[in-house]
C-alpha cells in the first residue's frame, strides 16, 4: 500500500467545514418508501414515460415547486431520484426547460436514458460539431425540445441566453449545485456565472439539487444563485438497500475475489488508491476470468471512454478504479461497491458507495480495513501541505481539517456499531431503527477473536523484547517464529516471544498488530521506517489491568439479507439472465448504454410476474408506451421461452 500511495487520483479538497455535522434539516421525511401520488397530472406523466407508479420522497414536492415557479434547493442523497423532479415538469407544463450540468459525460447519459423514453431532451456541448449544435438550435427554436442540457459556461457566453429568452424558457434547474460553492468539494468557478441567469430571465424559477448536504454549503448556494424564498426540502441520507460490510484486511487479492465471487456477472466498482494498483489488481482479476478493467486519470482519454462504455453496455462486469471514476457514471445496477483501502473522508465513503443499488435493490458495500492505510494518509495529507503554497498557519489548518476527516473515517471503520445508525448520524440525521438488518454488526458477522486480551500480552511483550527498535512486519515474524535472516543476525529466534503466534500467518499476524496500533495499546513512530512502540495503555494490558477486545483477523462469513432476498422473491433467475442477454444485445446494437434499455428492476419485475400479453407488461414496473412500442414483442417471445424474432422494433437494429 505505502509505495502506491504517491499517485492519488484526487489531491486533498481544500479546506471545507464538511465535517460540520448538519442540526436537524427542514423538512424530515422517511425514506422507506416511496409514495402514491396525489396530483393525477403527475400520476399521468409518471406512468406513461416512465412506467413508474410512486414517487419517491421529496420527490412531489420539488415537482410540485418547480411546476408552481418556487425557487427551490433539493437535498437529496445520491440515487435518491433528483433528475424525475426536473424532468417531469416540464412533461406537464408543455415547456422547455434548460438544466445546468457540469460534465458532458452526465448530460450525455441523462440524454441516452431520456431517449429511451421518447423523451425530448438534448445537450448542446463543445464535443459535437456545428452542424450538430445547429440541429439542438433548430429544435429548441421550434419548440420541440422539453429539456435543454448545457454546462454553465456554453450557457452564459455564447449568445444561448438570447435564444432561450425568445423561446420563453421559465425554469432552470442547476444539477451538482455544491460546484457553485467553494465551501463544497467539488468547486468549479464557471458555476459562479450562473448568478447572471438570474439577471437575464428575472421572472423563471431556478431550482437548485445537490447531494451534499451541509449547512454551509447549503446557504452558499441559495447565495450564490439568488434563490428567492426558495422551497428547502432535504432528504433522508440512509440508503435503506445498501448492505454495508468492514472486514480487516488480511489478504487483499484473495479478499476481493472473494467478494466478487458474491456478485458474478454482475456490475461492480473496485476502489484502489493508487493508479497502479487498479492496474495490478485487474489483471490479476481478469486471470481469474473476470471480465474487469482499470480506470484511472493517467490513463488517456480514448482508453478511459472504452472502459466507461463497456461497463456502460455490460460487456465488461468490474471497473477497479481509483475515485477518477464515479462522476459521469450513471448505471443504475451497480451491485457491488468494494474499498479496498481506507477512503479519506465519509463524504467520500458516502459518495462513492453511493453509486451502488441506485436502482433501489439490494447492494453490497464492502470496506476492507487497515490501520495502515490511517498511517499512509497521515503522512500523505502532511507531506501535500508541506509541498502546498500555503504559510504555516493556512498549512495547519488545512491539515487539521483533513485530519479530522480522516479520524472521522477511522471511527467508522474500527466502530463495532450498525453502519447505516453511524453515517446517519454524521450526515445530521438520527437514525430510528434499534437495527439495520443490513450491516455486518447488525447480522452478527463480526467474529471477536477468542483470547484477545492473552494474544495481546504476546504481541505487546514482543515488542518490549526486541527492544521497541522494529516494526511490524519484523515483530510478526518474531512471533510467527520466522527464521528470517534478520532474525538469525539479531538473535531473536533466542527470544521468548519467539513463535508464540506459531499457528497464525504472517497477514494475519499483522492485522492483529493493526488493531492494537488502532486501538492506542501500541504506539508507533513516524518517518519512513515506522517503528512499534510501548505507551502506557501497552502497559496496562501487559499487567493485566486492561482487557482487550479484536477481532478475528479472518473474512469473516456473511449472511444473506432480507432485502437481497426481497428483491429476487418468485424471480425465475434463468429468465432474468435471458432478457439481461438479450439487453445487452439490444444495447450493443443501438450503441446505449444497457441500463438505458431496460433496468434491472423492470427485468426482475418481467421474469417474475411472466406477462404474456402487452397488456400484463405494461403493468410491470419502469414499463411504459414507448417501451412497450419498442421492445414489447421481442420481451413477450423471451418470457414464452422463444428465441425474439426482432430484437426489437423502432430504430433498426
Ligand atoms: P440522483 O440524480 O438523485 O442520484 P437519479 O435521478 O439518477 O438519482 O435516480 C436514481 C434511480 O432511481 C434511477 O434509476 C431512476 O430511474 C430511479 N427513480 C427515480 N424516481 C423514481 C420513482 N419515483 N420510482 C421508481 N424509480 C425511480
Ligand atoms: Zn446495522
């Protein structure tokens, strides 16, 4: 881990006061399930493109707001269904609205997937030729278009505000509207051109959506884009489906396997840190026979957009990626999403995992710990101040904001306490249920290591005996009873602490010493060789005064959840991977992302209730007209057990 560590994707954020935990937000809604709608317009709109039959929460409120001409600033969590709120309304209203993105990548899949509705929308962006802009021009001009996508800085400087202004655009919806502030961690200065929309066109609404949730950022943003008494509506930061795993880290190969094996054939993100070990990592995968690839900012853009694609059609199933990867990716089946080090925030964490179970079934996210990752940022968020521009002050402050960050991160992961009541909580929000169901405390996973408090009296008095002057690796070996040259030329294999952990290996040894360090009973020094040492809680437990608790150093088993179960009830699981076959034939042939076809939920739906006529799937959910139009025939001919004539109708395959 150390050597990988010099290559961060993603320097350290400047500055923020994320880690100020938000007060209670304004408008509390639970999130266990969505709701029927009470306005029949929506209801309408919903059902017929979207095949939807509820709204999720938050979600009639902020349409409701943007169809009456409120400003409003919608919070919600990532995955929690932002993009209905402005897309719907103008479905209703018959108006074309404009929504501010900051990366082309984002616009262009919200496009793909608003396409596969029949719905009107288009991105007008640097990447496509004139002629192509002239098209987007032409449309919005006749009034075709319901959605216009742009980034901020094409929307203010190139005469795009005149045409909309002829056009009598009335809404504006600003998406990542954190990137306004530079309180967020994520600023972008051309957002900050945003504020002249508000000049130009001082009669539309502007609705702001973001995912970051705290106060600071909150007032920023109402700031930055003169919101007028603005709608606040801010949503439950629990994500109910996610299934949230720590595993001390032993071996990390054999524990991503392992992981993965959970998940075949199915879409999954892993996390690394360092760009060659994504590298490293997916081509031991892929001898493994996954279909995996690595993703990273050094890699060049053309090879980048490969890999975005082939997850994006399911062609490959795994992306092991530094946190490069992430925004721009919208696939909604994402089952797995595995850390395989310690991210450097819970911002972070959340953000990252929550690109996993966007489609609301059950996913797993798994942390693999070591205190050793605490240590290599440590000194990574010191060293990349020392190097900033920054004086000594600015510096300190700077590194103790992102120390508290981290620590916040490493009580997460050393905390024997349910996953979804901690990040609940530090994201403001308290967490009503006794248990999740969904975590490994909570399904009784975490396996404590019996006799902790003897394995640490051997582990500490190793320590003592090679003189506090070695660090952990030698210390394992001590204890393993290694005949490492080290050991023969310094005499340790005399020690009586020599092979007293015989029975353990060397991975394992060395997580048992981790979590000492983590727990302060061992001290360590700092610089490049690390050394382990004694503090006075070491003491303590060595006189018998203190018992110590660990866990066991092994992956521990895991158990099936409710909701993983939920989501696969009456489902015939051949039929599901037949129809996700065909998608993805459908998919390569239209050249669209998989998920934009049909998701995952709608093909559970499909192989469970086995409609066989194109009324019975139309009721099925994320079915509606224009699906049905286009694929409902090949879907019938795959539910009755024969080979689809057509992959599908419309477009030519
Ligand atoms: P966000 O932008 O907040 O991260 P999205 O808008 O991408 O989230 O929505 C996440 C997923 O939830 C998408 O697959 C979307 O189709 C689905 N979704 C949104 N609203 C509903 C709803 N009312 N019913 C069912 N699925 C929904
Ligand atoms: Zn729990």
């Amino acid at each position: 881990m150390s050597a990988g560590l010099c290559y961060p994707d993603l320097p350290f954020a400047p500055l923020t006061e994320d880690s100020v935990v938000t007060g209670p937000s304004e408008v509390e809604q639970p999130d266990d399930a969505a709701v029927p709608v009470d306005d029949p317009r929506i209801a309408d709109v919903l059902t017929r493109w979207w095949g939807f039959d509820r709204l999720r929460p938050l979600q009639a409120e902020a349409i409701k707001a943007a169809l009456g001409g409120r400003d409003s600033l919608v919070v919600m969590p990532t995955g929690g269904g932002k993009s209905l709120c402005y897309q719907l309304p103008p479905l209703i209203a018959d108006s074309t609205d404009v929504v501010v993105s900051p990366l082309v990548a984002l616009m262009k899949d919200q496009v793909d997937a608003l396409e596969a509705l029949g719905y009107p929308a288009a991105a007008i962006h640097g990447g496509m030729s004139d002629e192509e802009r002239r098209q987007v021009r032409d449309r919005l001009a006749a009034g075709d278009l319901r959605l216009l996508f742009a980034a901020p800085e094409r929307l203010v400087n190139t005469g795009l505000l005149d045409l909309l202004a002829r056009v009598g655009v009335r809404r504006f919806a600003i998406d990542e509207a954190h990137c306004i502030s530079q309180w967020g961690h994520d600023f972008r200065p051309e957002y900050r051109q945003l504020a002249l929309v508000r000049e130009r066109f001082p009669a539309a609404s502007v609705h702001a959506f973001t995912a970051t949730a705290t106060p600071r950022v909150r007032a920023d943003i109402a700031r930055q884009l003169a919101l007028r008494d603005p709608e606040i509506l801010v949503g439950t930061f629990d994500r109910p489906n996610l299934v949230y795993r720590v595993v001390p880290r032993t071996d990390r190969v054999a524990q991503v396997i392992q992981v993965l094996g959970r998940h075949r054939g199915e879409a999954s993100i892993v996390y690394c840190i360092s760009r060659k070990e994504t590298e490293r990592l997916a081509a031991r995968l892929a001898e493994e026979g996954l279909l995996a690839r690595p993703y990273h900012a050094g890699l060049d853009a053309r090879e980048r957009h490969a890999t975005q694609e082939a997850f994006a059609r399911e062609t490959i199933d795994v992306v092991v990626a530094t946190v490069a990867f992430g925004m721009g990716i919208d696939r909604s089946d994402v089952r797995l999403v595995l850390h395989t080090a310690l991210p450097k925030s819970l911002e972070a964490y959340q953000q990252e995992t929550g690109r996993a179970g966007r489609d609301g079934l059950a996913a797993e996210c798994v942390l693999l710990y070591s205190s050793a990752d605490v240590f290599s940022w440590e000194s990574l968020v010191r060293k990349s101040a020392a190097e900033s521009d920054l004086d000594a002050a600015e510096q300190e402050s700077l590194i103790a904001a992102q120390l508290e960050h981290l620590h916040a991160m490493r009580r997460y992961a050393q905390a024997a306490r349910c996953r979804h009541a901690a990040l609940s909580e530090y994201f403001g929000q308290a967490y009503a249920p006794a248990t999740c169901g969904a975590c490994d405390v909570c399904l009784g996973e975490t396996g404590s290591l019996p006799d902790a408090t003897v394995t640490a009296q051997k582990i500490i008095s190793c320590v003592a005996r090679v003189g506090e002057r070695f660090g952990v690796r030698h210390v394992c070996e001590v204890l393993r009873g290694a005949k490492t040259e080290g050991i023969q030329r310094h005499g340790h294999d005399r020690l009586s602490t020599f092979g007293l952990l015989a029975g353990h290996d060397q991975r394992a040894a060395e997580n048992l010493v981790h979590q000492l360090l983590d727990q302060d009973l061992l001290g360590r020094t700092g610089g490049d060789r690390p050394v382990i040492t004694l503090n006075e809680r070491s003491w303590e437990v060595l006189r018998g005064r203190r018992e110590v608790v660990l866990l066991e150093p092994r992956t521990s088993k895991t158990k099936t959840t409710k909701a993983d179960t939920d989501d696969w009830q009456g489902v015939d699981r051949d039929l599901f991977e037949q129809l996700r076959r065909w998608r993805r034939r459908v998919a390569e042939a239209r050249g669209k992302p998989a998920w934009t076809i049909v998701d995952d939920k709608s093909l559970r739906a499909i192989a469970r209730d086995k409609p066989d006529s194109l009324d019975a799937l139309l009721r099925c959910h994320g079915i509606g007209a224009k699906r049905l139009a286009d694929f409902g025939p090949a879907i019938l001919d795959l539910v009755a057990g024969k080979e689809p004539e057509t992959l599908s109708s419309g477009e030519p395959d």
